[in-house]
C-alpha cells in the first residue's frame, strides 16, 4: 500500500535523510518568511527541527505542552519506559518532542510532517476531533482491539479511538468543561453552595444576577474587590466558542445530528437556530463578562482569578491552579447541562514499520495502562480508565513527587496546591470529574473537523458578543448554509 509521499506502507526513511531534508526545509521557510510578510498572511508554519528526528531506535512521540510543567508527567511516563527498556537490554528509546502554539497550530505542523515527511514521528497525540481525519488520510495506521480495554475506558472516550469501526488509537488523557465558582462571592450574597442541587443554566444566571445585586448593595464589600459580572467562558472566535456552542445545543437537543457516521455535515436551519437561541442566552451582556468575546483559556482564568467573575467555563487542568488560591475559597461541579468531551490520543505514524512499529505499539500500551493512568489523573490530567479514580489498588507507582509527603503528585509540586483524598487524588477526581465524564458529549466526528470548527467560530462569534442579532433564524440559515458548502453534506 503506497501512503502519502510515496512510500509503501511499514518502511522508514533513513534519519540522515530526512535530517537534510529538515535543515532545507528551515531554509526555505526563512527565506520565504522575509520575502513575503503581508499584514493579512498568517506566515509561514513553523519549520520541522532537525531535532524532531532520532536515531532509528529512537521511539520520538510528538505532542502538545504538557500542561503539568516542564519535566511534567509525560516526560516521567516516558523516562519509566525507557528504564525498562535499557534493564530488559532493549536498544530502543522514546523522546518526548512538544509543539507550541494553539491547537489549530499544532494540526497544521502535524498535517504538514506526516503528508510530506519531513519529520519522522512515530507516535502522535492527536486531539480527539483530529482521528478520522489523520485516519481517513492514511496518516495514521490500524489498531489492533486489544490496545482498548473497553470495560475499563468511559463510553463517550472509547468512541473517540475508532474511525469506520476501526481502531486508529488509543486515549491517553481526557477532558471534559467544568463550572469553577467563587465560593466567598456567594457567601457575601447569601446564596447557598450550589455543589450537588441539580444546578442548570438558569439556577445560573439567577445566582450571577443575584452576587451583581448584592455587589451594587454593598461596594466596599472585600469578597466583591474588582466584580465586574456574573461569568465568564473561552468565547473568542476559536475552537473554545466551537465547543461553547456544541455545549448549548447539546443541552437543548441532546446527541444533535450534526454528522452522519461517515463524517457528512447533517444538520438543518432550525436545528442551528436552538443552539444559537441557547448560546444567546448564556451570553448576555447583563451577567457575562465585558470583553468575554475575546477570552480564551488563558485570558478567562486569569479574569476569574483576579476576582471579575463568580463562575468560570473551564477544563480539569486549572483546577490544580485555583482550588488553593490565597485569601479565596473556590469550588467546582460538573457543567450544567451538557459539556463537551475533549482529550488526547497516541497513534502511531503510517510509515512506521517492523520493530519500531511494536515498540511503538508497547508504549502506548505502557502509557495508557492503569498505573500510566493513575499517574496522569494525580498530575492534574484527566485520566480515561474509571479504575484510576475508583480503584484502591490502582496508584501511582512509576514516578515519584515529593516522597517526604504522604500524597504528594508525581510532578513534585507541594501537595498544598491541589487538594487530594486520603488515596491522594485530587480532591474532586471521583465526585466531580468522574460524573461529568460519565455524561460527556462528543463535538461532531468528521474528517471535515476543520472546516466545520472555522466555519461555526465565525458564525457563532456574532451571537456571542453580549448583544446577539434579533433575527437568530438568518443567522441560523447563513451558517447552515456555510457549513454545506465547506463540507459533504448528505444525500
């Protein structure tokens, strides 16, 4: 089977080779870099390091940041399988190599290596809307079923490995949205913690109303230093307003057709229309955050942070950031209504074959085992086997953190910056994180993902911005309108 670029499937190129073609490749991009700045032009992608290419018994995984840190829990996962390389006399060894930049960035560079080669990964980590199109591209190679543990893996995670019943990866880490609140602006208000009453969108917006009245009540009140409104959310035109949307209309229409099973867009004006009417809602200038239409991962935890919002939309990664803030009290619950699944997986590159393929295969088994991902959950990752926040005899035993201290994470931070269970979990791993996993929503499963998350961002920024368009069903009927002629639509 001839993949792209040429070569028949299962054979490598040699390192030298692709070293020089590397350093060209570096050349090239600066050359064109100066010849062709434009104010409208994105640039060119960052060019391949020579350094992304090993030896050939080097196994190099390429993936995001590692938000652990550096020297964070990839790294160390890593490290523990190439010991045991080296005491089982194995030649072979594996290298972390991270890309920077947002996500759309990071699938560019992927894209571009595999499709060219100019970078010889072995093992990706692909975000999980990336599988069916790196798998429908032939840029990643079959599974064998046995790399899924099914009856330890959540549901909704599961489905994310295959594309066309077949098994193209393996899920390593998680992730789902979450609701972070500031538990010393509701106590000033006089609310009641909200943690465990079925709280919904609309029990919400009356808490946020209500913490803005007491606030205007009493200014000089210390809880209420810097309020400017109810909540915030990633609401710029990016992918974080891709999954904000997804999230609103799952709520109205739970699993809505957006995509049949071979990845051709499905939906309908009216269908878009609730979304839009929900996303509207959840948006309002009087209990969203001035400026919110502008906020990504970043900017919006750094707003709650400094006090400017009650609630917070975020990820499970930052919970190791704010459950501990000085002079503050945070708590977190699952999302009300739907939130959206989201998470990594390992694949192994199309064009490695023979041995190397097998190590690869060995240390993504390794990595996703239950210990691997037990691991991940302690370093603030969320892990995608239940054993790893059930199981008692499930722990962390390939790494160490700071082993002065009972429960300490495996990152080596002091155990104070994220409260954990007597098993030294993080503190909220089985009754928050877990639940909302349980009840997570996939975003549309396409090799078309792309083209389908520009197109509904630019849209949805309209409706986003605190003060949506009167008439939604134009806007619905544009939007559907884009999304059929940027993907195959079926019959």
């Amino acid at each position: 089977m001839t993949v792209p670029g040429g070569r028949q499937a299962g054979t490598r190129r040699p390192r030298a080779l692709l070293r020089r073609a590397a350093a060209v490749l570096a050349g090239l991009a600066l050359l064109s870099g100066t010849a062709s700045c434009t104010g409208g032009s994105p640039g060119p992608a960052p060019a391949i390091s020579p350094d992304a290419l090993g030896s050939d018994q080097e196994i190099v995984v390429v993936s995001g940041l590692d938000v652990t840190g550096q020297g964070g829990i990839r790294h160390q996962l890593i490290e523990e399988w190439n010991e045991r390389q080296e005491a089982n006399g194995s030649p072979y060894r594996a290298r972390l190599v991270e890309l920077s930049g947002s996500a759309d960035q990071q699938r560019s560079q992927l894209l571009g290596a595999l499709q060219s080669g100019s970078a010889s990964y072995d093992v990706v980590n692909l975000d999980v809307t990336w599988v069916p199109e790196f798998a429908q591209g032939g840029l990643i190679q079959p599974l064998d079923d046995s790399l899924l543990d099914e009856q330890d893996l959540f549901p909704a995670v599961t489905a994310t490995a295959r594309w066309n019943d077949v098994v193209h990866s393996v899920p390593f880490n998680t992730d789902v949205g979450l609701l972070y609140y500031r538990k010393d602006h509701l106590a000033a208000a006089g609310l009641p913690d909200p943690a465990g009453t079925g709280f919904t969108w609309q029990d919400l917006i009356a808490y946020a109303t209500a913490v803005q009245e007491a606030a205007r009540r009493d200014p000089g009140a210390r809880a209420f230093k810097g309020l400017e409104s109810g909540w915030t959310s990633q609401l710029s035109a990016y992918e974080g307003l891709t999954v904000n949307g997804i999230e609103a209309l799952s709520t109205t229409h739970p699993a809505p057709p957006l995509t049949d099973a071979e990845g051709r867009y499905t939906g309908t004006p009216a269908l878009i229309e609730e979304g839009l009417d929900e996303l509207a809602r959840r948006t309002h200038q009087a209990h969203t955050l001035p400026g919110a239409g502008d906020s990504t991962e970043s900017t919006s935890l750094a707003d709650f942070v400094a006090g400017r919002t009650t609630f917070l939309r975020h990820w499970p990664y930052i919970y190791r950031d704010v459950a501990d803030l000085p002079g503050t009290d945070v708590g977190v619950m699952p999302l009300p209504g739907k939130a959206v699944l989201g998470g990594q997986n390992l694949a192994v590159a199309r064009t490695v074959g023979g041995g190397a393929a097998d190590k690869a295969r060995d240390l993504i088994s390794f990595l996703t085992g239950p210990t691997g991902e037990r691991c991940l959950l302690d370093a603030g990752f969320a892990a995608v086997r239940r054993s790893a926040y059930t199981d008692p005899d499930v722990t962390c035993s390939y790494v160490r953190g700071d082993t002065a201290t009972p429960g300490a994470p495996p990152t080596g931070e002091p155990t104070r910056t994220m409260p954990r269970d007597r098993d030294g979990r993080p503190a909220y791993a089985d009754t928050v994180l877990r639940p909302a996993l349980d009840d997570a929503v996939s975003r549309p499963r396409t090799p078309y993902y792309g083209a389908f998350t520009q197109t509904y961002a630019a849209h949805l920024a309209a409706v986003a911005d605190g003060v949506p368009p009167d008439d939604l069903s134009t806007t619905a009927r544009d939007l559907d309108a884009a999304l059929r002629k940027v993907m195959p639509v079926r019959p």
